[in-house]
C-alpha cells in the first residue's frame, strides 16, 4: 500500500516490485521506474500531519515554519495560527541555528519556545510540535502561503536598486512563488542537480530502453541521444529556472523574471527558495 501511494502504480506490479526487491522499499521503487511504471521518484513516507506551513518575511528576514498538530481544525484555530506566527518571528529575530536552539529561545512572553508550545498543548487539547524552520537573511524575500497553510513558499531574489518597492515586482515574486508551490521543483537550476542524481536517472532510462523490445536493438549513438534528450527533459522538470511558467508556457521561469526586469528598467535573479508541504 506505502508503495502504491509512493508510485502511483498498481497493487500487482507494486507486490511483484517488492518481491524482486526483498522487501527494500527503495530498490523496489527504482525496478518500477526502470520498467517505466513510475514515472515519480518521490519516495516521500508520509507522515500524517496536520498545522500549518507558514511564511513572512519580518525585518527583511525571509522565514518558513512548519508547526503540526493532530487535526485539521486546529490549523485553523486562531491561537495556533498566533503561536505560528509568533514562532516565525523568534527565528527572524534570533536566526537560531537548528530546532533545539529555537526550542530554548525566549518567545517573548517569560516563557522559552518550548515552553509556549507546552502551553498550546494544554490549551488546545492536542499534541502540537514545532517541526522544521528556515530562513534567508540576504537579497529579497517573497512569501507566499498556498491553501490556508497547506504549503509554505519563500523565494529569494537579487535585485538592481528601487525595483523592490515595486507593485510590480511584488507581483513577480508572487507569481514565482506560486509556481513553486503548485509544481514543487527540486533544485533551483541545474548547476545545482548532484552528478549522482544525474547518473541515477541516466541509469533508469537505460534500463528503461533495455527493457523496451522497439528500442534496446538501435544503434549505441540513437541511444546515447535519447538518453541525454530525456535528460535535458528531466532537468526542464526539475529545475526552477527552466520550468515552463504556468501563466504563460511560452517562458521559462528564469525568462519571466527577465520579461519582468526589463519592463521595470532593471535586473532579477532567482537566487533561492524554500518549500515546505505540510506532513510531507
């Protein structure tokens, strides 16, 4: 069942998968990819989770949280979504370098963090955790917060003098961070995919095209050319940059910022981004 909702594959093959694999859920959801069953390698075990995912920018400090509870509806209860808030901008003043030292941070009321988390606990009824934090203290900072809380975004940029302050910028970065949140790239170019990553789906698609009775007799350089066609394809998917816009498939995202830029008279670049789905 973990694997079907992993690959998206069905129950058959996906029992076959783990037979080959001797029960390793990794090696079985590499053989479902190289007979080109799953088209996924998200390997993502969920946890069942519910909260918030959270951003703001606070003092020009960019910051995402994750703070989980037990239900739905607490997410949506007002003193939850204060502590979150409040719990945002103890990193944005503190920038706390992990989530132990964010725990022991004062949260500005005599109590530490962890103490005022003790406190929701006892007030709400349920067991509610701090999960994860991040933040950016340089360039500009765009938040965007998908669904109520279901998915937290932050994107950093570099930007020329006086396009800041912009309605028109404001609106790019949301735009950007939208992307983010609804097609959930791994990497923000392709400079920064490891090799490994690469060897990895080279490796797929290999097998994939020895597995195919049409494709595994072509000669070794039609191959080698599809190989690295379907490898560029991996990269147009994964990375940021050179993800199709949404709003217009006709650009990249890199070539919108650029659009965006050149109406404003100045530059901006992508520099980051941080996505946090809630429970995932």
């Amino acid at each position: 069942q973990t694997l079907r909702e992993m690959t998206g594959v069905g129950m058959m093959d996906c029992k076959k998968a783990l037979t080959e694999a001797e029960g390793n859920m990794d090696k079985a959801v590499e053989i479902l990819r190289e007979k080109g069953l799953a088209a996924s390698q998200k390997k993502a075990g969920r946890i069942a989770a519910e909260g918030m995912a959270y951003a703001t920018v606070v003092n020009g400090v960019g910051v995402v949280v994750e703070v989980n509870a037990e239900t739905d509806f607490v997410g949506k209860n007002e003193k939850f979504v204060d502590f979150v808030k409040g719990v945002a901008a103890v990193v944005a003043a503190n920038k706390p370098a992990d989530l132990d030292a964010l725990m022991a941070l004062s949260y500005g009321n005599g109590r530490t963090v962890q103490e005022e988390q003790q406190e929701m606990v006892l007030v709400i009824g349920e067991n509610i955790k701090v999960r994860r934090f991040a933040f950016f203290t340089d360039g500009i900072s765009v938040p965007y917060v998908h669904a109520g809380g279901k998915i937290g975004v932050m994107v950093k940029f570099d930007v020329s003098d006086g396009i800041a302050d912009k309605a028109e910028f404001v609106e790019c970065g949301h735009d950007v961070a939208m992307q983010i949140a609804a097609i959930n790239p791994g990497y923000l170019k392709r400079e920064e995919v490891p090799a490994a990553v690469v060897e990895e789906e080279k490796k797929i698609l290999e097998a994939q095209i020895q597995n195919d009775e049409k494709l595994k007799n072509k000669p070794a350089q039609v191959i080698e050319k599809m190989v690295t066609g379907r490898v560029e394809k991996f990269y147009k998917e994964n990375c940021l940059a050179e993800q199709d816009f949404v709003k217009n498939p006709d650009l990249t995202v890199a070539q919108y910022a650029d659009e965006c830029a050149k109406e404003m008279g100045g530059k901006i670049a992508i520099t980051g981004f941080v996505r946090f789905a809630l429970g995932e």
